[in-house]
C-alpha cells in the first residue's frame, strides 16, 4: 500500500523482495507494536459497541440500522483512541530501524512534532474506520440473524465462519480509504517524498495514474491477512461469550 511501485503493485513480488533483502523475520517487523495496539482497539470496539446500540434503542428502534450505527461509532472511538500506536506502528513497520521500539517512536514524534503529531491523520483513519465498522458489524449481524431465522445455532464454529465473511467484506468496502491514508501516514518517513496533500487529493493522484485498479492495490494481500483474523476474533468471542456470561451471573 505505501509502496506499490517499488513491488511492481504485486503481492507476491513485495514477498519475495522483503525474503531476499531484509530476511524471512522481517515479515513480523513491527509486530510487537500491533500487538500492543490490537488488544485495546478490539477491547474498546467490542465494549463500545453493544454499549452504543443499547443507548441508541430509543433513538434508532430498527436492530439493523442501530447495530451498523453504534459499529460506525465504536470504530471511531476505538480508532481515535489507539492512533498514536498505528501511527508508531506503520512507520516502524514500513521503515525498519526508524524508532528502536514503540515508546521511543511515541516519544520522537511528540518531541519533534508536538503532541498533536501523535494523531495526525486520524481524521483519516476515522473516515476508513466508519465504512469498515459499519461494513464489519453490519454483515456480522445480519449472518446471525439470518442463522436464527434457519435454526442455526451461534457459536465459535459458525461465529468464526461468519467472522471471516465479515472480514472479507468490510475490508473490501473500506479499502480504497484505508490505502490512501495509510500512504497518507507513510510519506516524509524513511526518505519516502511528501506528495500528498490530503485523502482527496491522494485519491485523486492515485486514480489518475493507475485508474480504479491503482485505488485496490494490495487489497487482495489485506483480505487473505483480514478473513482469517476476523474469523478468530468473532470465533473467540461468540466461543468465550456463554462461559463468560454463565461466570459473570453466577457472582
């Protein structure tokens, strides 16, 4: 996604540059840092969302237009929340060697750019994060409901099932947005040259020299990475849900 025409826009191309140049474990650069960073942002979403939906009943009575709401709202505050640490990890990530772990990137870019340099851009990522939740969500929900209309029941087999669906889905409606910030966040790291003037004119750049296809590079890599992570996810959580209800009821 930040550098396409280095990997001749492919996939695999970028796999086997990455092996050859930078060794097998650089494929897991950065990963300490998204670690740091999944865990809250999935907590906080998970937590805010039936949250949100729960306070939105009187609101919006219809289940399916208030669950694809309080998904758009818990992916903003879950976003918003996490921002500095995705912005740390992107450019460790993209530019092995720039910080020599998590604190000192955070540290680095409040010093040099002041603190509102730890979440420049995340209005970006907050217009990515509103499609993808409501898209996540959204498709999650109407799966389950469509389960209980046909007597299946719900659990960490079709939860995870239903999760990688959900995956697939809101990473292909969120994508183009997704690209373009996070091309956004790289450039001026790295040597890389600062280009873009904001998501519009991103958007407007990339499709004038590649056309619909520049706008969907590395989406097919994003959806073999996201299908398998969100059906764990969903899996996990619809698995754990009743053990951990029967725990919390039983105190």
């Amino acid at each position: 996604m930040t550098d396409g025409a280095k990997y001749n826009n492919s996939a695999l191309q970028c796999l086997r540059v990455i092996a050859q140049e930078e060794g097998v474990a650089s494929f897991w650069a950065g990963n300490g840092v998204n670690m740091v960073r999944i865990i809250p942002s999935n907590a906080l979403m998970f937590f805010a969302k039936p949250f949100i939906q729960t306070n939105l009943k009187a609101t919006i009575p219809d289940p399916t237009f208030a669950g694809i709401a309080s998904g758009m709202a818990a992916g903003c505050v879950s976003n918003t929340a996490i921002y500095p640490l995705d912005l740390v990890r992107l450019r460790m990530t993209t530019t092995p060697g720039l910080y020599p772990n998590f604190l000192s990137g955070l540290a680095t870019i409040a010093k040099a750019e002041g603190v509102g340099g730890l979440f420049k851009g995340v209005q970006y990522a907050n217009a990515w994060a509103i499609p993808y939740a409501a898209a996540l969500f959204g498709t999650n929900d109407q799966l389950k409901s469509l389960a209980k209309t046909y007597g299946i029941k719900v659990n960490g087999l079709t939860g995870a099932a239903f999760g990688a669906v959900s995956g697939m889905v809101s990473t292909f409606v969120a994508f183009p947005i997704e690209s373009m910030r996070r091309k956004l966040q790289a450039q001026g790291t790295g040597g890389r040259p600062v280009i873009y003037s904001g998501l519009i004119d991103t958007f407007r750049q990339v499709f004038a020299a590649n056309g619909v296809r520049g706008l969907y590079v590395g989406c097919a890599a994003n959806i073999v990475k996201m299908a398998p992570a969100q059906a764990i996810t969903f899996g996990c959580m619809d698995a754990l849900k009743p053990v951990v209800t029967k725990w919390a009821t039983s105190k």
